[in-house]
C-alpha cells in the first residue's frame, strides 16, 4: 500500500483517497494528486487575474470582458470596478459585491488586478 502525502492545507496525516481526488478530513481540503498548483502560507492555491498577477483579499480589480449574470437581463460590463474582494476556494474563486448587482462570484480569469 502506497503512503499518501500530508495535506498541503494543515499538514495533517489522516489524508484518504476519494475517486481521483485526495482528501483531508480534518480541514475539508480537497486536491488532486501530484498537482502542480502554487500554495500561499495559508495553504490556499495562489490566484491568478487574467495578466499572471497573483490577487490577495482586499485587493481592488476591473472586469475585462461582458459577463451574463444569471437572473439579470442586464450583463456585467467591460471596465467594472471591484474593490475588496475576498478570494475563496472554487471554480469561482472570487467573492465581491458590485453595485447595482449585489453579492457575487466571479472567474479570476475575467479580471486584472488594479
């Protein structure tokens, strides 16, 4: 039986296997195996905005392509500002309130860093 490695979140040794995912029950991370994602201290994978520059909560961005938003007849516009934005762990891996839009998430690959 091969070892599995600690989690790179909380460096707990209780990781299990899960499908093709490895998971810690401990912090509730999951991550695929031999991934070659980038982790801050805190064990989160860096984000990146469209342009390579890594984001940190707190951080202001701007919207670099109309988006739908669902439940809106109105798209999110080119040029959007957003500002103190709260990175978290997902496909949309960014948590914001836009005036006139209200509290949402948004692709880190539709935005550049201010």
């Amino acid at each position: 039986m091969s070892t599995l490695p600690n989690c790179p979140k909380c460096q707990s040794e209780y990781v299990y296997e899960d499908g093709n995912l490895l998971v810690c029950p401990e912090c509730a991370y999951e991550w695929m195996p031999g991934s070659t994602e980038e982790h801050d201290e805190t064990g989160m994978p860096e984000i990146k905005d469209a342009n390579g520059n890594v984001l940190q909560d707190g951080d202001s961005v701007t919207v670099i392509k109309d988006l739908k938003v669902k439940g809106s007849s109105n798209p999110l516009k080119m040029g959007t500002k957003v500002k103190s934005i709260r990175l978290v762990d997902g496909d949309h891996n960014i948590d914001c309130k836009i005036d006139g839009f209200g509290a949402m998430q948004l692709k880190s690959e539709f935005v550049k860093k201010i």
